[in-house]
C-alpha cells in the first residue's frame, strides 16, 4: 500500500517540479503532494518533506502545510490539509474557520530565509487568486514578496486606505482594487470573512474574487495590512498573484545589533 501511495507521489512531484507546464494538465497535483505525503509523512515519521511545515496542531480538518514553490527563488504556498478546492468554497468565511491567511503571514518566515534576512513588512504579501484564474483546485496562498510598482503604488496611496472596503485610487498592473486596512502586527483578521461580509453581493460570488494581502506600516510606525480585493470580469481575471514578484526581493533589513552583557 504504501508503494502505490509512493509512486503517485513521484509522479505529482515530477509534475510539480520537473514540468511546470504540464501541472495545469492536473489540477489536483498539489493536493496529491500535501495529503499523501507531507501529511503521512509528519504523521508516520515526524517528517514534512517535501513540505517544509506541516501544522496538525487543531487537526488535519484544521489544518495546513507549507510548500515551497516551483516559481521563483523564494515563493511558498500555503496549503490547506483539509480538501478545500478554492477561494469559493463557504467552509472559509465560517466563523470558526482556520485564518489560513494568518497562517500565510506567519509562513513569511520561509521567504526570508531564502532572501537571507527580514524583508521590511510592507514588502511582504500573500495572495488567492479567483476560480477563473487558478491553476489548481486546491486552496493555495502565495507568499512572496511585492512587485516594486505595487508596492510603491500602494504607499502613495495609504492615506485613501481606511478601515472599510473603498476603491483604491490607484490602479494596479491596471486593475482597479478595492482596499481596506486592518491595525495589528499579526493578521488575525480573516480576510475570506472581511471580503464575504463587506463587498456587496461578494457573499454569494466569491469564486469570482481575488484577495491580496500586503503588509503596512502605518502612522507613527504602527504594524497593520491592506487587504485588497478585484473581481473577475471581461478585463480582468482576478488573478491577484500578479501584484507579486517572484524574481526578486529588495535587500533584506540590517541585523539588529545585540547589545553585549
């Protein structure tokens, strides 16, 4: 049993990691590396591999994995260990429903190790893209870091950024976004709820939806998020994972000196 399980393994693995383009021929590859082996692996052997966390801690139900990715030097997902297939699925805006998000800001950790230091908060984003515009029918969130004209746009227009959903007055790779802003140093907001109870109809809609997460650095340097939104329509695919770069990082923050005792 375990042999059969091994080798439709192998075969997602190499889908995943040796032909990127044929992983859009299954759309299941990356539940198949997270259920049958990063989750039977931390359970058997206390292994994630080939994920590089995998959290039971509430339950597998509860739970998620974190994936580095194909693209990129230092993109991760996170990954559901419940079959979720996407942003649409009503399990996500449940009030008792894992912050998967919050989940995603803590994975920001992987990143920075790859880009070899802190990267500043506001550079930091995570990412679902809509039904229409994924490539895999299970839940993932991009971790990585901003394309440098998204992150530029979106300081200069911080000051428009408030507490309720409000169109962003400036477009995004040429999208109109709308955005809120959440206060907190982690993300305990969740924002699949905070886009099904506050966009009008969003609801009832949510396959057509994008969200994207970007760190903040508010007045007085106080720690918080924007959270964006775009629905899909005869422009845009509401794939919100263009906001990210994942070829480069900016330079990471200086080492914080320790103070000699």
């Amino acid at each position: 049993m375990r042999h059969t399980r091994g080798s439709a393994l192998l075969a997602a693995l190499a889908l995943w990691v040796l032909a990127p383009a044929t992983v859009h021929a299954d759309p299941n590859a990356l539940w198949t590396i997270v259920h049958d082996q990063c989750v039977v692996d931390v359970q058997q052997h206390r292994d994630p591999a080939p994920c590089s966390r995998v959290d039971l801690s509430r339950g597998e139900d509860d739970g998620y994995a974190v994936l580095k990715d194909i693209v990129g030097d230092r993109q991760y997902l996170v990954i559901p260990t419940a079959r979720i297939t996407g942003i649409e699925s009503p399990v996500l805006v449940d009030p008792h429903a894992t912050n998967y998000f919050g989940a995603a800001w803590q994975a920001r950790s992987f990143v920075e190790q790859r880009a070899g230091g802190t990267i500043p908060r506001d550079w930091m984003s995570l990412a679902v893209n809509s039904a229409v515009a994924r490539s895999q029918n299970q839940l993932h969130i991009h971790v990585d870091c901003l394309r440098a004209d998204v992150h530029d746009a979106l300081r200069s227009a911080a000051g428009a950024v408030g507490p309720g959903w409000a169109p962003l007055p400036i477009p995004l790779t040429g999208h109109t976004y709308w955005a809120m802003a959440v206060d907190g140093i982690d993300l305990d907001a969740n924002p699949f709820r905070l886009l099904a109870d506050g966009l009008d109809g969003a609801r009832d809609d949510l396959g057509q939806y994008t969200v994207v997460v970007a760190g903040l650095t508010g007045p007085g340097g106080r720690p918080g998020f924007v959270v964006l939104a775009d629905r899909a329509d005869d422009v845009s695919n509401a794939g919100g994972e263009e906001l990210q770069d994942h070829d480069a990082c900016p330079p990471p923050l200086p080492a914080t000196p320790t103070t000699a005792k």
